[in-house]
C-alpha cells in the first residue's frame, strides 16, 4: 500500500492536465513520501545569501549542468512563489522571524533544483511556520475534493475495479466454526428455557411450517447461519429465499425464510432465532449505508466497527459488520495491542508504552496508539506505533493533524475515531486518513423487524359416503 501511495503522489506531480485543471491550493498530498531532513534546510542554505541581499540570480549550475525553475512544481508545492530567477516561501516570508530572516527560502533562494523544493518542504522551520498559517487562515494546502478526485483516478488507472469491501460475494458462514455454532446455539436455547417448557404441552410435537417475514423495507439480511443453527439443534430445517447480504424489500414484507419441524420445538426456537437475525440485520444494514456513503464520496479507506458489542454477542456483531462490507476492527484484546489513554498515563509516557508493548507482542502484531494531539502523533509513530488513532478530533483539526503526520511518516496508518455519527460522517473523510472507526455501528443500532408466523392448517371438508 505504500508503494501504491507514493506512485498516486507521483502521479499526480506529473499529470500535467490535472495541474492545469486545479489551483495550487488545491493540489498537496503529492510528494509527501519525503523523509524529514536531517537538519534544517534553510540553515543549511544559509551561506547563499549576504547580509545585504539575495545572491545572484543566474540559473543553477552543476557539474557542467544547468538547471530551470519548472513552474509545474507549484501545482506540488503551493507555497512555493518564483520571482526575479529566485524562488520564495509563502509561508516563511510571512513569519520571517520564525523562520529567520536570513533564510534561503524568505529572502529568495537561487538554486533551482527540486531538491532544494523538497528539502525545504520537509525542513522543522517550514512546517512550523506552515502550521501557523494553516491555524490562523483555516486554509488547507489541498482541499478533500480534489485530492479525492486524483485518488479516484489514480485507482481506476491501477486495478479493474473501484476499491471496495466485496465481501458479499463469500460464503461467510465459512468463517464461523460449526462446533462455535453449535455452542452459541445451545447457550441461547438454555438461557431461554433452563427448565420446564410449559407452552410446549399447549402445541405438540405434530410437524408445522412457519414463515419468516421481514417488516422493515431495504433491509440487508444478515445471521443466517446463527438462525440456522439454533433450528438445527431443534431439529427443525431452514429453507431460504434469500442469499447473505441481500437487501429485503422494497415490499413492506418480504417473505425470507420457511422453518419446518415439531411444533414445539419451532417455537422453543423462535425468539433465540430471531434476536440474532434482528440485531445482525441492523448492524449489517447500517454498515452497508455507511460504506456506500463513503464510496459515493469517493474515499477509499476503511470504515470500521469497535469493540463496544454486546457482552456475549460479539461474534454475531462482528460477522454482521462482514456481511455489511465494513472492517470488523480488533477481535480482542489479544487481536492488536492498542495502548489508550490510560495505559498511556500508566506507563508514563507514549514512548514507554509502545516499548513495553514491542517487547511481549513481537513482529505479529500491530501496535495503536490512542493520541489526542498531532504531538502525540508524531511521538507515537516514532517510538514505533503502526497506527495512530486522533481520538475525539474536530473535523477541521482531524484534516490538518492527519496531513501533518502522512508528510512525516507516510507508512503510519491514521484512524480517526470518536463523535462520528452517520450524520457526521462525511465530515471525516479525508485523503490521509485510512481508517474510521464507529462505535455507534453497534451501540444504538436500529434492528430489523422479523416475525415467524406458523401456518394454519388448511381444513378439507370431510364427505361421507353413503352405503
């Protein structure tokens, strides 16, 4: 994925029709692959200019070789200004006291080399003083559209089709272990009847047919293999109508599902069954809004759930946000170690913990870092953190810490997580976040409305013949 990134950013530096197309402010997360300079740039250019005033202002030259301003490197760089045969930063002259007013870059730099751009760009000064602006203006270097716009391109120039979950075209029932299946199901049976099923006198044992209907239209059927299960353990069979994942309706009922077997045994089965079909619908069905709200918007992260499930029922919630097309997130405990905020002040600091951690998880697993300011970020990554969650972030402020921390370390992953609502979801998209994680994707869930209605018999009039 990370070759993928650099080659996207690449691209678009040199897709002349598409920096022709776009502002300079519109154009930014190209090139953000650089590594950090190994001291400041300007300081380390310092001895271009005089006192007095700029050094001259010929084209560059070396080893025999001379070099030209390229005015294209401003669609990648937008604080990047030419004039007089120098080039300036917007940024820095606007804080020349921060970035010193001596600077290559403030007072204007002759060397015309990329790699004079690119050092500058990835020099401590430059992005202190590109913070300020980006706080006091309010002004992003590239606006979501745009740099969405050029992902899109991008993908659809590199696979046969759009990024997507295409989970719905597996046989997801293969993941769950029939012996799991198997003891979920006799756990629910025995919580509902621990003892006596006095009803069960009422109905029999005589062999009836029920009819699952589903009363909430567009809803994705999810949990087939959990319904199955507990009727299986009845002996009781389950003839579908519908496939995993599919979407039920428009009708305002829609006939999914025919239970046979005992009469009784069919209603001892009946509400387990259908709390797990109900609660999976639900999840899967929001899962599924979500993940097409983010596609139509043209981001291709990964919508994720969290470990806020229901006590007991984290399998079922979890499977459901498969069938929904979204990312399940961390099993467990045991799945990702994700040091939080208390772990952090346990330890005593960022760094500590992600030590510690490293230790005992080795190279198998990932590390998370819960942080709550870009700082935290940075100091997370570079102790060794695999992904950086900004928790509880503004949309606004997600959107610069995020771009800030792909510049200087463009193999981190970054989850945003934390108040995303699916009202406020679209808020958080943004080209340098990879992950967004919901905890309301399973708290607060709408369930689908299922019902399991057992058939009369038809009554045939009995005839009599005479002798």
């Amino acid at each position: 994925m990370k070759s993928i990134q650099l080659n996207f950013r690449r691209q678009c530096q040199q897709d002349p029709e598409e920096a022709g197309s776009e502002s300079a402010s519109d154009l930014v997360d190209i090139d953000f692959a650089e590594p950090p300079a190994t001291q400041d740039e300007d300081s380390a250019s310092s001895s271009l200019n005089t006192g007095t005033g700029v050094a001259p202002v010929s084209p560059t030259t070396a080893g025999g070789k001379q070099y030209k301003y390229n005015a294209q490197w401003e669609n990648a760089f937008p604080w990047l200004h030419f004039e007089g045969n120098v080039m300036f930063c917007k940024y820095c002259k606007a804080e020349p006291q921060l970035a010193g007013k001596l600077s290559s870059f403030v007072v204007g730099n002759p060397h015309l080399k990329k790699d004079t751009v690119k050092k500058h760009n990835a020099s401590k000064k430059h992005i202190e003083c590109r913070d300020i602006h980006i706080k006091s203006t309010n002004e992003y270097p590239v606006t979501i559209q745009s740099a969405l716009r050029r992902q899109n391109n991008f993908l659809a120039s590199h696979f046969t089709s759009p990024l997507k979950m295409t989970t719905t075209q597996y046989d997801l029932s293969n993941t769950l272990p029939p012996h799991t299946l198997t003891r979920l199901a006799r756990e629910w049976l025995a919580e509902d009847t621990p003892n006596f099923d006095p009803a069960g006198l009422c109905v029999g044992s005589h062999e009836v047919e029920a009819r699952l209907l589903c009363k909430t239209p567009c809803s994705v059927l999810a949990g087939r293999p959990f319904f199955t299960a507990v009727f299986t353990e009845l002996s009781c069979t389950v003839e579908w109508a519908h496939k995993e994942g599919a979407q039920l309706g428009p009708d305002a009922v829609a006939q999914t599902a025919v239970v046979r077997g005992p009469a009784r045994c069919v209603l001892l089965g009946e509400r387990p069954a259908l709390n797990c079909l109900a609660r999976a619908s639900g999840i899967a069905t929001r899962c599924s809004q979500l993940q097409r709200m983010v596609r139509e918007a043209g981001w291709h992260g990964h919508v994720a759930g969290t470990r806020k499930t229901t006590p007991g029922f984290r399998l079922v919630e979890k499977y459901a946000m498969l069938v929904g097309g979204v990312s399940m997130h961390r099993q467990d405990l045991s799945g990702m170690v994700m040091l939080k905020d208390n772990h952090i002040w346990a330890s005593g600091s960022i760094t500590q913990a992600v030590r510690d951690a490293r230790s005992v998880c080795g190279f198998s697993s990932k590390i998370e870092v819960e942080c709550g300011s870009r700082e935290e970020g940075s100091e997370a990554a570079t102790a060794g953190a695999d992904i950086v969650m900004l928790d509880n972030f503004k949309p606004q402020e997600l959107h610069a810490a995020a771009q800030l921390l792909k510049e200087e370390f463009p193999s981190v992953l970054i989850e945003a997580s934390g108040g995303v609502t699916p009202d406020s979801l679209p808020q958080y998209l943004s080209p340098h976040v990879d992950i967004i994680s919901l905890g309301c994707i399973t708290q607060g869930c709408p369930v689908v409305d299922f019902s399991l209605k057992v058939q009369k018999p038809v009554a045939f009039p009995i005839i009599f013949q005479s002798q």
